[in-house]
C-alpha cells in the first residue's frame, strides 16, 4: 500500500514524464527531476505520510528504495 501511496506521489509530481516507478529510480532517470522538485517531493511524501525527516536522513536517500525504507522507518516510531 505505501509503495501504491509513493507512486501515486510520483506521477503527481512527474506528470509529463515517463519512467517506471520502481525501488531503483532515482533523480537521473526523470529529466525534471531537479533540487527544487526534490524538495517538493520530501514535502509532499512528509505530508501525506505525517512524518518528518532529518537532514541527515535526506542525505541519505538516493532512490525510492532508500525512501520507501525511510518512511516505513519513520511509520513505525
């Protein structure tokens, strides 16, 4: 389900572009993937999934893998 609610996220965010939403995309696979959309994505998965990051946690996302496993770690506290 949370992999469902990310996608969903993603297609939002990324409307005009086309990529397979999977554990491996990250920011060089979609072209307006830029800092500024970054951020609105980390604001946008915050809001929607009620949690907050750390700077260092961001650091630390390089793909949906790495923030698919951030969330489900900051769900469970």
């Amino acid at each position: 389900m949370m992999e469902k609610d990310l996608e969903k996220i993603f297609k939002n965010l990324f409307e005009n572009e086309k990529f397979e939403f999977n554990e491996n995309l990250s920011a060089k696979d979609i072209a307006s993937w830029d800092s500024l959309r970054h951020v609105v994505l980390l604001m946008e998965v915050e809001k929607f999934f009620k949690i907050k990051f750390t700077l260092k946690e961001v650091r630390n996302l390089n793909n949906v893998g790495d923030l698919l496993q951030a969330i489900k770690a900051k769900s469970k506290s």
